[in-house]
C-alpha cells in the first residue's frame, strides 16, 4: 500500500468519540473492564424485584438473558448450559427457574429447532417482563415524583427559616 492510498483511506475513517455516558462509565468501572461489554436493563428491575415476586436467583437469570439481549427484534437464545456456568448452577436449576419466571409470565420459552440437527437452545421472549415493568412505571413515578415535591417543599420552608 502508498503511502498516499493508506492517506485516503484514513481520510475515508470517521473517528466515533463515545458518549458522555460511555466515559462516565469508563472512568468509574475502568476502560478495560467496560471493554468486555456491558447490559443495560433499567433500574426498574431492580427496585421493582419484590413487587415482581423475584428471589435472588430469578434475578440473576433475568439480569443472565439480558445481556443476550442485544437487539430488540433478537431475541436471546443463550444455553442453559451456558447460563449454569456464569451462575454456577446445574442445568435442572436453571430449567427450573426458567419455568417459574415463564409461570410468573415473565419469560416465553420458544423452542427452536434445526433440521438436520435437531433440537438448539430456546430463544427467550422477555416481553412479559418488558410489559410488567410498563404497567408498574406510573405507579414508581408517582411516589419518585412525590418524594421530589417533598424535597422541593423541605428545600422551600428551608430556605425561608435561614432567613428569618
């Protein structure tokens, strides 16, 4: 390659400066532990996991899908072999909690199928889950909301008694 090709080429490379977030993120877990990949689930999840009836371990199973869960129109298909390791877990255990998260109507399980190979790992639906945490938001934000007014008000009477 000339050195005038390899110019034009470069010239051709659009350099992608991350977002404020992806710094931010960087400059508190570390450049080369977010370089291994990262999930983003909201927070809902987390504060909601007892309104959702989820122990621990069904929680770890969910947080496991969605990291599989790259695209929205692609569903994750992770191995329950797979999901055992990264939980150390049996396959019967993890089984066992898929079902009870796809009883709670959390999970869909679609078994998927190769023709000349038989039976491959299920594709996971998290719509149900994607749902629940839609129908709880108002209610969250209610209560987010009104503990920011509270704040305000405590902020407001506050300021008022420094002055007096």
């Amino acid at each position: 390659m000339t050195e005038e090709t390899e110019d034009s080429n470069s010239a051709q490379i659009v350099q992608l400066r991350p977002n404020k977030a992806a710094r931010a993120s960087e400059r508190k877990w570390g450049k080369p532990v977010m370089d291994l990949g990262f999930c983003i689930v909201p927070s809902l999840l987390l504060r909601a996991q007892q309104r959702l009836g989820l122990n621990p371990t069904q929680l770890a199973v969910l947080m496991h899908l969605a990291d599989y869960w790259w695209d929205v129109d692609r569903k994750p298909y992770p191995t329950v072999k797979t999901l055992g390791e990264r939980m150390k877990l049996g396959a019967r255990q993890v089984r066992r909690y898929i079902a009870e998260l796809e009883a709670a109507g959390l999970v869909k399980r679609v078994e998927r199928k190769a023709a000349h190979r038989g039976k491959l790992s299920n594709i996971y639906d998290l719509s149900g889950l994607v749902n629940r945490l839609k129908e709880l938001e108002p209610e969250f934000r209610k209560v987010e909301n009104e503990v920011k007014e509270k704040r305000r008000a405590v902020t407001r009477r506050g300021a008022r008694l420094k002055g007096a």
